[in-house]
C-alpha cells in the first residue's frame, strides 16, 4: 500500500496504489492514509483543489476481506467518503481500468469524475449478498437517475466508458494519455471548477416512479437496495446514510452473503495448489482428438477463447459436420449479438480439420475425447507418443477411466493430465484438472494456467472414478433414487430440491443428461460394486426407452422436447415397483429429501478430502457451484454443512446408518476426526 502527494499548480494530486487491485483497505491502511492526505489537503490553504488518482487501476472495490476481519470498521470509510463530498475545494476523481463497488463510490463521493474510455464502472455488491454500502444507494440515484442506478445495483452488470458518460455517471472521458492530465485540465484555473457534492443534490425526478417498477423474484439485498433508495425520498441524506448502513450490517451478517463471499475467494483459491512452483507454459496452439459432442464442445470453447485448434476426426462425415457444428455455434452467438460477425469468422478461421493426429502433430497440448473405452484411449496415446513434439502436454478428457492406465500407454507419464471438460464444453466454467500420479509439477502449473486462459475454473482432482464432482454425485443420487421407492414421486424429489436452491431437481438433470448415461454406470456398478446397490427404478424407466429429453420422455414427459410434465404413468411404475419389492410407501418429508440427499454429498464430499482427491474442502465446493447447480447463495455442500454443524452433521449421518440401506452412511473418517477435534471444513481451507 503507498499513497504520495505531489503539487501540480495549486493542486494536490494524491495518488494511491494497493496491488493488485487497489482495493480500499482498511486493515492494510489505505482509507485512513487517504485520509490524512485528504484532510491535510482541506486544511493546507495553498492547495486550491484536489485529484484523487488510483494509477491505471483506479480501485476494484471495498477490501473484501476487512468485511470478516472488521465489519464494524467500514465506517471509517463511510467517513472518508463524506469528507470528501464536504470538502470546500473541488475534488476531482481520475479514474482508469477499474471502478468498482467502493471505488465507485469513492469517485461519487468527489465533485467531477474524469476517466479513461476503457475504464470497467460496476456496483457489484449483489455478486456478494450485499449493497452498495459506501453511500453509493443515496448517491447514484441523485446523480444519474433513480431508474438507472437501481438497474446498476440490482444486476451489478459492468458498463464501460462510453456508457458512463451517457449516464452522467462520469463528466468526461479520455481516449488516450494519462487520464491525470485531464483531470488537471478539468481543474484549469480558467474552468471555475466549484465544489458540487452529489448527495445534497435533490432527489431524482424519477425516483417514485422506478420505486413502483414491478420486479418479481427479488433477492435479500435487492430488497434492501430498493428500500434504501426509496430513503432519499426522505431528502436527508444523513439518515439515508445511516439506514444504508444498518441494511448494509444485516446483510453482511447474513449466511447467505458469507456463502457468496465464501464463493468469490473460493473461485480464486482453487487456483492456488500448496506446493507446486512450477511455472506456467503458455499453450498457443491446441489439437482436439475426436469429433463427437465433448470433442467440438472443447474446441468451440478454445476457439472463442482465442487458441488456434485442430480438430481430428479420421471419419469423413463426422468431421464435417463436427466442423459444420463448431461453425454454427460461433456463429449463433453473432447472431445473437454477443460478438460482431468479424469476430465470429475470425474464430472460425482458427480451426483446422484433420484427418489424424499427424496431420495435427504441431501442437503444445493434446486433448483427447474419444469413445470411452480404454483400448481406444491406448491406440490414441500411443500414437501421440510417437507423434507429438517432446515438450508437449498430452491431455484426456476421460470422465470414468483411469488416467494412470492411460498415462502408462505413453513414455511420458509426468507430460499426461486429465482435463475432464462439463457438456457443453463451451459453456460450463468447470474443469476438473486431474494429477495423476506420475504427473509432473510442470504439466499441472500449466494445465491450470490454462484453465484460466479460456475462462474456465480449474479445479485439480486425484485419480478416482468420478474424480470430485461424479463421484459425489452418485452418492446424492443413489438417496435420490431410494427415496422414489420408499415414497417419494419426481415432482416431490425435485420441488424439494430446487426449493432448496439447486438448479434442478435430480430427475430434471438425469432427463436433461440422457438417462442412458447413468443406466451404463449403474450396470458397470452392479459388476464392480454389487454391495453397494442402487434402486430400479431409473433402470425401469430405461427399460421403456425413456431415456429423457431426447426420447421426449424419461422421468417426465417433454411433449416439446423441453418443458417438463409429470407422467402418472412414471408415478404408477414407481408405486408398483415398491409393492413389488415389498417396501410399504411412506409420506416423505421435502425436509427429509433435502437432507439425505446434503448429507450423502456432505459425506462423500469429506471422503474424497480425506482421501486427497480434492485438495480442500473448498474445492469441493467450487466444482458444485460452477458445475453442478448448487445454489450460489448456500456456498456449496461442504460450507453449507459447517453452516449447520458438523456435530450435527455427523448425528444425523449416524441416524441413517441405523436405517434402510445404512451401509451407505459409513460416516466419512475425516467427518469424525473434525468433530472429534471440535474443528470444520473451513478451517482445512486456510
Ligand atoms: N477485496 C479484496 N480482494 C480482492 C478484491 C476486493 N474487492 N477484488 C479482488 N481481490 C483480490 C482477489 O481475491 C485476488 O486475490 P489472490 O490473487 O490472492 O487470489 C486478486 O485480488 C486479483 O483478483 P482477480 O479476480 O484474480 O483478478 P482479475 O484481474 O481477474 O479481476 C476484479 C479483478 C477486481 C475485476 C475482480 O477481482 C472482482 O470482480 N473483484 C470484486 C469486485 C467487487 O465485488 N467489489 C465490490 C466490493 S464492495
């Protein structure tokens, strides 16, 4: 953290810089050095107006952190904020790069605002369960409107420059030099800059009528932000200040913010595995083997991430129209409107076709997604053994196979990693970045550095079936399935489920997915695993050809080939089969649905830990929410059982086991010792 002052012609510049994103810290003492520097600045009669310049990064918000560490603490930037406002000198804020949260509130809290056309302007406390809690409900309304500020609050969408300006947000915008250059201008001696507090300014004229704007399915905070702007109808800005506050604390307090907190640093922690220094390669060039739905999935995702691909299909209609789809998608998106048709084409001219891998042999990363079957694996690394240049990282894509089999195809184990892409590949963040035991430093560093690069969210995962996100899975949906023959029906199991916050309840997923999918794990299972039995009942349902959206039937009917209905004669299928396997059909509870089916993911989820699958809890929780539907606002499975208590957690597991099919609650050995030694999941994420 540093803060230096200069004189520039009667005005003090101060200038402060927090890498990497010049956050307003508080513990790291950045809001109290500015404001000496702004009171100092106020009293010294010499200086006739002041710039507050945040360098090429003006401030990317509040330092999430002194939210934990603090909260009580946040007034002093309250205060910073409305010395500024009141300082009888104009105060001029020059902003570049980034404006956000509290740096945007920091820039509505001085009397012009001058920045760079580039420059990212958000107020996006939503993202975290929270408000603008830095006067910025009470100022932007004042400033640009009611009806566009809330629009700012309630989505925290990022707008640039350009749309700034048209706001009114900011007073002008450079294109090119130092925005502080023109900041200075905008205080010329011959520009009669004054000061011009925007929260004295009177409410907007639109401020009843956005009230009333009709908003359905409003969350804790978007509630909150409307109340408060709704305050400065009142006209007093003190005590609009003071009702931000106490909303902005509640807030703060609340599970749900911790859970979207708990989220933001998560998605960033994962990125960060203990003990490996290695550096990053850069992968420029990428070739895809296999032409199916995963293949030109990944390959679209490379493409629109600005990689050069070659996609290798030996099959001559199939890699036609692998390329006649990847086309197409890209092209969607133009026509969507999300990128210009130059930028659509540009991507597409990346792509190269190829008939095998030699034709594709120039690449720094190889990632095959054929048929699951290991002998097709072993033809594919074996070649790519011979074939491909000796740095290069040779990737599989399996989602049930052994990598370290496959590995062993090759004579450079330490080069190969798994890269296990979710369908659809260019849309889904997760990829679960798997080591295998012979993989090296290097190929990690790299295939995570990689992740990054095309947008996704790396999540490293042992070698397993189903590595951190299946393998969970399959315990949540085994309870799923049971409780349909012990009571349950699909509309019940899901109701519950998405009530509780998942995207979708388990049979919509396995609908969506293809219920032929799991009916091949479930057949591969009874071999591999016959004391660990699932219910039928899928299996019934498969064995009519509802295989799910794409038969247009499986749990439900889907008479459009989307929207969901309930099918008696599903409903009848279920109850027959319980009275056929004797089990007398109960009234379950969607209290009871949502919970065996937490706890069975809660369970496996602290086995897999244990095990050093995943390598903290919170990468568990990062591959259910940004893979598999787990509500944002609940912080995934593992921080969700620290909420209600591992020793409850554990009790309950226990209660089960004592149940029907209790071999399958065997309470997970590290759930035990955490309880033991009165710790939780949080704390094995320090
Ligand atoms: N407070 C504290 N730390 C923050 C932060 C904030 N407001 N914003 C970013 N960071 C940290 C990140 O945790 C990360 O730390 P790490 O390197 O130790 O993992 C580091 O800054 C870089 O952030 P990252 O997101 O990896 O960089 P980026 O360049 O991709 O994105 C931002 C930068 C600012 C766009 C992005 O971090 C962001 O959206 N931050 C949150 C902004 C926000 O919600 N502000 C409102 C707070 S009230």
């Amino acid at each position: 953290m540093q803060i230096t002052t200069q004189m520039r012609d009667g005005v003090r510049v101060i200038s402060f810089s927090n890498p990497p994103v010049n956050a307003l810290s508080i513990g790291a003492g950045l809001v109290s050095g500015l404001t000496e520097a702004v009171a100092a600045a106020i009293a010294d009669s010499t200086v006739r107006a002041i710039v507050l310049d945040g360098g090429p990064r003006f401030s990317g918000g509040a330092d999430i952190r002194d939210f934990d560490t603090a909260p009580e603490q946040l007034t002093v930037l309250r205060d910073l904020l409305t010395l500024i406002e009141a300082a009888p000198k104009p105060v001029v804020a020059a902003i570049a790069g980034l404006c956000l949260g509290g740096g945007l509130e920091l820039a509505l809290a001085a009397h012009y605002r001058v920045a760079h056309i580039d420059t990212r302007f958000a107020l996006p406390e939503v993202g975290l369960g929270l408000l603008p809690g830095g006067g910025g409900t009470q100022r932007a309304p004042r400033l640009i409107g009611a009806a566009p500020a809330l629009d700012l609050m309630l989505t925290g969408r990022t707008i640039g420059g350009d749309a700034a300006l048209r706001l009114g947000l900011i007073d002008a915008t450079t294109t090119e030099g130092a925005v502080l250059e023109a900041a200075l201008a905008a205080l010329a001696p011959g520009a009669n800059a004054q000061p011009r507090p925007t929260g004295t300014r009177p409410a907007p004229a639109d401020l009843a009528e956005a009230l009333t704007a009709a908003r359905a399915g409003l969350t804790p905070e978007q509630q909150a932000i409307i109340a408060c702007v709704a305050m400065i109808g009142q006209g007093d800005l003190a005590a609009g200040l003071r009702f931000e506050a106490v909303e902005f604390a509640t807030l703060l307090a609340s599970d749900r913010s911790r859970a979207l907190r708990h989220g933001f640093f998560g998605r960033r922690t994962v990125a960060r595995v203990p003990g490996l220094r290695a550096a990053a390669a850069e992968i420029r060039r990428v070739t895809v083997i296999g032409g199916g739905l995963m293949g030109t999935g990944i390959t679209t995702a490379l493409l629109n991430a600005g990689l050069s691909v070659a996609i290798v299909e030996p099959d001559d209609a199939r890699r036609a129209k692998a390329g006649a789809g990847i086309a197409k998608t890209i092209r969607r998106d133009a026509e969507k409107g999300r990128i210009n048709a130059a930028t659509a084409e540009e991507r597409i001219n990346r792509l190269t076709l190829a008939a095998s891998i030699v034709e594709a042999a120039e690449a720094e990363l190889f990632i095959e997604a054929v048929f699951e079957e290991i002998e097709v694996k072993r033809a594919v690394f074996a070649e790519l053994d011979r074939v491909a240049p000796p740095g290069a990282i040779l990737a599989s894509n399996t989602s049930t196979l052994d990598l370290d089999v496959i590995a062993g195809f090759t004579q450079r184990p330490e080069q190969v990693v798994g890269l296990h892409f979710f369908s659809p590949a260019n849309i889904m963040r997760l990829l679960e970045v798997v080591r295998g035991a012979a993989t090296s430093d290097a190929t990690l560093a790299t295939a995570m550095g990689f992740a990054k690069a095309i947008g996704k969210t790396g999540v490293v995962a042992g070698v397993c079936d189903g590595f951190i996100g299946n393998r969970i899975f399959e315990e949540y949906l085994r309870q799923a399935w049971f409780l349909l023959e012990e009571g349950a029906l699909p509309q019940q199991l899901d109701a519950a489920l998405e009530r509780f916050g998942m995207a979708m309840g388990p049979c919509k997923v396995m609908d969506l997915a293809g219920q032929d999918i799991g009916w091949n794990i479930r057949k591969r299972r009874a071999i591999e695993q016959p004391d660990r039995p699932y219910s039928r009942v899928p299996d019934l349902i498969c064995e009519l050809g509802r295989f799910g959206q794409k038969t247009c039937a499986g749990f439900y009917t889907y008479a459009d080939g989307r929207t969901a209905t309930p099918d008696p004669q599903v409903d009848a299928l279920i109850v027959a089969h319980s009275a056929q396997i004797s089990l007398p059909r109960r009234e379950i509870s969607d209290a009871e649905i949502v919970e065996r089916c937490l706890l069975a993911m809660v369970n496996e989820g602290a086995r897999i830990v244990g095990e050093g699958i995943a390598l903290r809890p919170v990468d568990v929780d990062i591959v259910y929410l940004e893979g598999y539907g787990f509500p944002a606002g609940r912080g995934g499975p593992m921080f969700h059982a620290d909420l209600v208590g591992l020793p409850e957690v554990l009790a309950a597991i226990r209660g089960y086991q004592g149940g029907r099919h209790g071999w399958a609650w065997e309470p997970a050995p590290l759930l035990e010792q955490l309880v033991t030694d009165a710790r939780d999941f949080g704390a094995l994420n320090q």
